[in-house]
C-alpha cells in the first residue's frame, strides 16, 4: 500500500517503537535520498533469534499500523508492547535471564 509517509519518518517512528530499519530509496523515487520513500527491513537478526513466518506476519502488521498512524500515541503505545512481547518470546541469548 502507498502510504504517504517518507522513508525518514517511518524510520524514526519505528525506531521509538523499538523495530530498527533504513530508510532506502525505491526505483524512479522522486524523493532525495537523506528522506527517501521507502524503506529496509533486515531478517536475519530475527530468524537468529528464532521468530518464526508467523511471527514475521505479526511484525509486518505491527508495522502497517504504524506506518498509517505515525502520529497516534494510542497505536505506538500498543505496538511497543507487541514488539516487546515478540522480543521477550525470543531473547537474544535462550538462557538470558532480564
């Protein structure tokens, strides 16, 4: 879906949300590339930590909601909690105890 927010504004929103990505220009992007529209999203620190697709479906809604409410404290509340109920399911290291 084309949301219209920029590549730079998605990055720092799901930044303080606790889900790290790069903002990343896309094919004939109209945008500079210090704000871009688009963005990258890396798996293999997450497959490391063994989330699964089904996790990676919950992330991707996670993020879709965000990105369409950038501005809604009631959605980020909500979105930093899943993000850290997922991270809590799988920690960095099995046998770290936080």
């Amino acid at each position: 879906h084309n949301k219209d927010i920029t590549g730079k504004k998605a990055e720092t929103v799901l930044e303080s949300i606790g889900i790290t990505c790069n903002k990343n220009m896309v094919p004939y992007d109209d945008r500079s590339p210090f704000v871009t529209s688009g963005i990258r999203l890396g798996t293999p620190a997450l497959t490391s930590r063994g989330f699964t697709e089904d996790d990676m479906r919950i992330i991707a809604g996670i993020i879709g909601r965000v990105i369409a409410a950038p501005e809604d404290e009631q959605v980020l509340k909500q979105a930093r909690s899943d993000v850290r109920t997922l991270t809590e399911a799988h920690p960095l290291y099995e046998d770290m105890i936080l």
